[in-house]
C-alpha cells in the first residue's frame, strides 16, 4: 500500500459562515470549481467560499468514509477541527 495521499477531505467557509464538507484528489481544483458556481448546490447559493481545512487520506474509500463522519458532527465539533488547524500552523513557526 502506498503512502502517498491520495485523497483529501476539506471544509470550506461559506460567505454565510456556514460549513461545507467535502473530500476530493485535487483540493486547490475544487475550491475553483466551488468558487465558479460549479462545485454544488449548496455552495453555489453561498459564494465565495474559502478553504478552512484540508486532511489527508490514503485512498478516495477513505476520503469518502471522513467526509460522512464530519458531516455528521455538530457545528461546534466542526469549528474545533478548524481550529486545531490554525494552533498547529501557529505551533510550527
């Protein structure tokens, strides 16, 4: 099995401040295609959007797996994982 990531789960920030999970293989791809109107429903009545997280997996089955997992989190357990992003990248410096 390799240890390249080959699939990304992310949450985007909504012009709404609303949350929107989702998993790809490109993530800076699909922030593009959600940003143009293109990326889904719910994102296109709610642009721009940003990213505000992004978690790598091994393979899509995985990927698929977290998704479902966070989109079934409340929106204060989603706000903690986007948070702990940012102490983590404040931690490295």
């Amino acid at each position: 099995m390799s240890h390249k990531e080959d699939a990304f789960v992310y949450i985007l920030e909504c012009s709404d401040g609303s949350y929107y999970t989702g998993w790809s293989t490109n993530v800076s791809r699909r922030l593009a295609t959600h940003n143009s109107g293109h990326g889904s429903k719910y994102t296109r009545l709610r642009r721009p959007v940003r990213l505000a997280y992004t978690e790598p997996q091994l393979n899509r089955s995985d990927a698929m797996k977290r998704e479902a997992q966070i989109k079934r989190w409340s929106r204060a357990r989603k706000e903690s994982l986007v948070r702990s992003t940012y102490v983590e990248k404040e931690d490295q410096k």
